[in-house]
C-alpha cells in the first residue's frame, strides 16, 4: 500500500498506556511516526490499523521475512555476527518454555499470538493448551500441528472473549503485545480468563536495550506497523498493573540492557 492510501486507513491513537493524547513526535517512516506520551514515557506508533487491513494487507509472516532480507542487505556484518554466535543462545522456544515453567508446569495454557504454533508443539507435553491466531496463515499451520478445536482465529481482544473466565493457569504472551493496537485490553482479556492466582508470561522487544540506541531506526524491534508499542521494563510494569496484574520478580539475568528481549511475568491480583 504505498503511503497516501495508508494515511487514508489510519486513524489517531491516544497513548495505548494511559489514554493521553499528548505526544513528542520522535521519528517518521512513510506515513507512520513514532510518538513518546508526554503523560507517563510510553513509545508507540501514534496512529492505527483497522484489523481486518492488518489481516488482509499486512501479514506478520511475510513482513517478518521481508524485513530480515533488508536487514540482511544494509548491515551482513550485523547478520553475520548474529548467524555466528546463534548456536551460543538458547533455542527461542524452549526459552518460552523455561520462563513459563518458573512459574507454573501444568494446568491450563492459552498462548496469545500462537504464530504457527511452534511453542504450543513444546508446551503441549506440560499444559492443556489453546492458541488464538490473528494471521489466517498462521492459524492454519498451528491448527494442523496443534488441533483443529485448540486454535481460535481472529483478534486476541475478541477471540479470548468466547474462551471461560477464570479458567486457565497460564496466559503466554510471546511477541504478541507489541502487535496489539489495544495492548491493555489483551492485558485485560488474560486477566479474565486466569484463576486467581494465575500467571501471564511475556516476551516482547526490549525498547530500552543498548541495540535499540546503537542501531536506531535498523533496530530489529521496530517492524513498523507490525509492532505498534515499544516497551521497557518500566512501561511494561506498569501496564500490567493497570490491567489488575502484579508484576513479578525477574533474575538479573533478564534485565541486562544488552538483552534485545524483554522477559516479564505477572500474577492476577485476587
Ligand atoms: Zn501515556
């Protein structure tokens, strides 16, 4: 969609943390700025897609691999260093799967944004799982891998609706509320459906890391639209707090500024 029919699709959105509508620009790419709240430091695209235009016209899958080629054209050092040192990182799923187990190892598990349904193909071994799919693609590779009834396609905000309340152990959220347009009512949906007690467990891009700073506007967090809300550790707390979560203790090892991931978990307050 070249850049005048995109400006025509989009609409304002206030601050998706606090609700305020005061902003900084801090860049611009086509029709897309970068905002920072002026009321509480969020960063995120200051205007959005409907839905069904982000279903349609931008697929995740082929804007993913689309912009890892350009990566790959602007910076082969960066790549190739990346390439050299991969086998040295864990494995991303089973990663997933370590930071879920800290907090609970069985029981009831819907992942929100299930991709194609790599991570529930681990976690299936552990929990019950459910897996809701906004991309069509993805929810077709993940009802194949995972089961035809255990995929929900459609928007987190709406599909979790239609999923009982207070009945899961674990929500997982991996790479999914960056995408949200709405990322307090996913927060919020999660908290519907866990049991007192229960835990969600988030990976999303690290908008404080050192990478972020160095690299600028060819940082691998920023995937514009696709990722339309930048977190840091502080924004991100304090998200869950406004949709009902505490959030919980996180190893030093999680929260190194070189770490382009940012792990959180968080209980739902009784
Ligand atoms: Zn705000």
């Amino acid at each position: 969609m070249s850049a005048t029919a995109q400006a025509t699709t989009l609409k304002t959105r206030t601050c998706p943390l606090c609700g305020a509508s005061d902003r900084q620009v801090l860049t611009r790419r086509e029709a897309w700025e970068i905002v920072e709240c002026d009321a509480c430091g969020m960063v995120f695209i200051g205007s959005e897609l409907a839905y069904d235009v982000q279903a349609r016209e931008h697929d995740w899958r082929e804007e993913h691999a689309k912009a890892a080629s350009e990566r790959k054209r602007k910076q082969p050092a960066f790549v190739f260093l990346s390439r050299v040192l991969k086998p040295l990182r864990p494995h991303t799923e089973e990663r997933m799967l370590s930071q879920t187990g800290r907090w609970a190892r069985s029981g009831k598990l819907v992942d929100f944004g299930c991709g194609d349904g790599g991570f529930l193909m681990l976690a299936k071994k552990h929990f019950e799982v459910t897996g809701i799919e906004l991309s069509p693609r993805g929810a077709e590779i993940s009802r194949e891998r995972i089961g035809r009834d255990a995929i929900l396609e459609g928007p987190v905000t709406e599909m979790a609706a239609q999923l009982p309340a207070d009945s899961f152990d674990v929500v997982t959220q991996f790479g999914y509320i960056e995408h949200e347009w709405r990322p307090i009512d996913g927060l919020r949906a999660a908290h519907r459906l866990l049991k007192p007690g229960g835990v969600t467990v988030i990976k999303t891009p690290n908008y404080a890391s050192w990478n972020r700073t160095i690299r600028g506007m060819d940082w691998c967090g920023y995937h514009i639209p696709a990722h339309c809300n930048y977190f840091t550790p502080r924004t991100l707390a304090e998200i869950l707090r406004r949709a009902g979560f505490e959030p919980l203790r996180r190893p030093i090892a999680d929260c190194l500024p070189t770490s382009d991931s940012l792990w959180m978990a968080a209980r739902k307050r009784e």
